[in-house]
C-alpha cells in the first residue's frame, strides 16, 4: 500500500512566490525590500509627474498668497516645481483624508508630503534591496553603504531641514529653479559658504570627481595593447578575461614620477576603495552640516572681526558674505515678514531719548 501526502496547493503557491521574490535568476531582482520599494517609488513619480504638470498654486507661506509651481499654471521646464506644503500645516502630517476637500489638499501643497514621504520610503527600500541582493549573492556591503552617502543628503534637505525650521514650508522644492531658489534661501540663512561640514562636502564632490578623471584617463593610458591601430580597443577586452586589461605597474610608474612615489597607489583594491570612500564620506559631512544647520548651528561668522589700531573694521570676504546674505534674506519672502532676523533680533533703539512730561 503506497500513501501519498501533497501539501496544500496554497502553500505550493506561497513558496513559488517567496522564491520568486527571493530568486537571483530574474532579470530584475525584486527581494522582499523591493515588494517595499515599487509600490512607494511609482506613487512618488505618479504624484510628482501630476504635480509637476497641473497643480494648483499653493499658499507655500501661509499668508493667502498662492505660488503657481506647475507647467499648466504658466511655468516652463525650467521655474515649475512641486510647492512645498503650506506654512499654515507646518509639521502636521496631512494626508488626503486630513483635509475638509480635495481643493483644500492641493491648495495647502498636500501632494508635496505625499511625494516626499513615499520617495524616502522607496531611497531606503532601494538601499535595502541592494544590500539584499548582495547578501544572496555572497558579496560584501558596500555597494549600500555608498548609496547611503546620497540617502542621507536626500533625507536632510527634505526631512531633517524641515523639522529643524519648523515647517515643511521650508522643504527642498521639487524643480530645477526650486532647487536654486532653496540654495540661494539656505546660504542666506544659515551662511553655509563658511561651515567646514559643507566644505567638506565640496571637497568630496569635486574630489571625488577629479579622483575619477585622473583614474579613468589613466587606466585607459595604460591599456595592454591586444588590438590592431585599426581596431577599438575595446575589441582587446572580453568580458570576464581573468588576465589583467591594464598594466598597473606602469601606471603606478607613471604617476609616481608626475606627482611624487607615495601618491600612487600600488594596490588596486586600497585604490578603489579610496576612490569610493572620498566622496561617500564627504557627502556624509554634507548631509551632517545640513542637519546641523537645520537647527540653526549656522557657519562661522567673522563679521567685522579684523580691527586696525583706531577700532575700524578692515573689510574682508567674510564681510561681502555677510553683507549678501542680508540682502537675499531682504528678497526674501518679502511678504511674509518685514525683516531678516538678524536685523529684526537687534536691540530696540529708543526714538525719544527722554519720555515727555505730562502736566495736567
């Protein structure tokens, strides 16, 4: 007597699912971080792209003076942006269902909470998903670790910012212009140009793509010949070769005799690794001095700070900055208040010198 016992057919297609989702065998790999992640991703473009395209103006500081950010209401590619949510909400979390119309929603900039919340969501679902797929794959985790250098700059301007000021209002605008405007509105404010977290970070992008110039010219220099002059020399490559494609050794020659012996490097692995960690870390110190400016530890400020003998202030860069900064910040929201802080938070200076004598 033979006896045959099947599982539940439920349970066969539960586990086909979970292999499927876990398989490194598809085209795309999915993982149960990117069951997260496509949901969350394809909200935040739908939302963006609608937004982008037909939103209504938005009342961004609360003061009943809608700003028009959308192509429909008379921008181009260039000035349309997603207005950030109202000042009048401030960090109120505000879905849909918070507002008492769909017109209400869209005129306090709803849809800006709705993209921003749902694209975090999906950065960090997709740094989820590549250390996943590198865990089933057997490699190392660094492949996450780089992508949460522009993870942590992403949640800074449009999370950490925002808590620290007080107001989602102050948010990074989702357009080009916007981009600039909220630049331009932060270096006024904070004097970011003279805090080393943001040189720091400048120091790493621009590093970091000298660092990948200088590599890539010099690897491709230094090529081992395996073709004719009247071939590519891509032809001289076939993917996964195990002979080496270039001659490091004389590479290594080539730039120690430019530069000095000891800044070269002699082993390909610490070579990469520089070239991947200097701009992670400087990014890092980007996304930290944002964080910190968030809640107003601003840059240095040297203003007026150099004296001659006789008390006079002798004019430097540090002044010119702080001049400009008074004056963006002038321009700035003109209507939502009459003065920049600084000057607003100065001492009050008496206009009659001595109150009057009331005789009756």
């Amino acid at each position: 007597m033979t006896t045959i016992l099947e599982r539940r057919s439920g349970d066969n297609v539960w586990e086909r699912f979970c292999n499927w989702i876990t398989s490194t065998e598809n085209r795309l790999y999915i993982g149960w971080f990117g069951v997260l992640l496509i949901p969350t991703a394809l909200v935040a473009a739908i939302v963006f792209i609608i937004a982008f395209i037909a939103a209504p103006p938005v009342d961004i500081d609360g003061i009943r003076e809608p700003v028009s950010g959308s192509l429909l209401y008379g921008n181009n590619l260039m000035t349309a942006t997603v207005v950030p949510t109202s000042n009048a909400i401030g960090l109120h979390f505000y879905p849909i269902w918070e507002a008492a119309s769909m017109d209400e929603w869209l005129y306090n900039g709803g849809p800006y909470q709705m993209i921003i919340f749902h694209f975090l969501i999906a950065v960090y679902a997709y740094m989820g998903r590549q250390w996943e797929l590198s865990y089933r794959l057997g490699m190392r985790p660094w492949i996450p670790v780089a992508f949460s250098a522009p993870a942590s700059a992403a949640t800074a301007v449009l999370l950490i910012y925002p808590i620290g000021q007080g107001s989602f209002s102050d948010g990074l605008m989702l357009g080009v212009s916007g981009t600039f405007n909220f630049m331009i509105v932060f270096t006024a404010e904070h004097n970011v140009l003279m805090h080393p977290f943001h040189m720091l970070g400048v120091i790493g992008v621009f590093g970091g793509a000298l660092f990948s110039a200088m590599h890539g010219s010099l690897v491709t220099s230094s090529l081992v010949r395996e073709t004719t002059e009247g071939e590519s020399q891509n032809y001289g490559y076939k993917f996964g070769q195990e002979e080496e494609t270039y001659n490091i050794v004389a590479a290594h020659g080539y730039f120690g005799r430019l530069i000095f012996q000891y800044a070269s490097f002699n082993n390909s692995r610490a070579l990469h690794f520089f070239l991947a960690a200097w701009p992670v870390i400087g990014i890092w110190f980007a996304s930290l001095g944002i964080s910190t400016m968030s809640f107003n530890l601003n840059g240095f400020n040297f203003n007026e700070s150099i004296l001659d003998s006789q008390g006079k202030a002798i004019p430097t860069w540090a002044d010119l900055l702080n001049r400009a900064n008074l004056g963006i910040e002038v321009i700035h929201e003109r209507n939502a208040h009459n003065f920049p802080l600084d000057l607003a938070s100065g001492e009050a200076q008496p206009i009659a010198l001595v109150a009057p004598r009331i005789t009756g």
